[in-house]
C-alpha cells in the first residue's frame, strides 16, 4: 500500500481515523507518517513508522467516478 498525504487512514491498534498531515520517507533513514486525528481525543497526533499500522480508508488522489455535469452547455 501507498499512502499519500491527505489520506484518510485508521489507527489499527486504536481505530481511531485521522489525516495524514506529514510523510517522511527516505531511504536508509529512518521512515514515519504522522496523521492528524480530529475526534478530540488525545493525543491529537500520531507517529507511525511502520505503514502497516495503518489502514487506508479513503484516498482523494483516486477516482471516485464522475463528478458533477450540467444537463446543458453552460458557455457558448
């Protein structure tokens, strides 16, 4: 899996679901994605340095299918 930022994933050990706000992944060096959890509980972040800890739940880099299309031409 492949997260980005933006995405909305879920704590697995927790189930709490949050944003993905910061990635830092580079070779050799140590790798973390921090998500922003807004659910008012504590702490409001999470560092994970381990991708499997975390479940992807929606994606807005994917296609969710078509968008909106007026029913007419809107420009000449």
């Amino acid at each position: 899996m492949e997260l980005h930022l933006g995405d909305i994933v879920e704590d697995i050990a927790t189930n709490r679901r949050g944003t993905i706000d910061v990635i830092n992944v580079n070779d050799g060096q140590e790798n973390y994605w921090r998500v922003w959890f807004s659910d008012g509980q504590k702490p409001p972040l999470g560092i994970f340095k381990d991708e499997s800890e975390l479940r992807l739940i929606t994606c807005p880099h994917t296609d969710s299918g078509p968008g909106f299309v007026p029913e007419r031409r809107t420009m000449g």
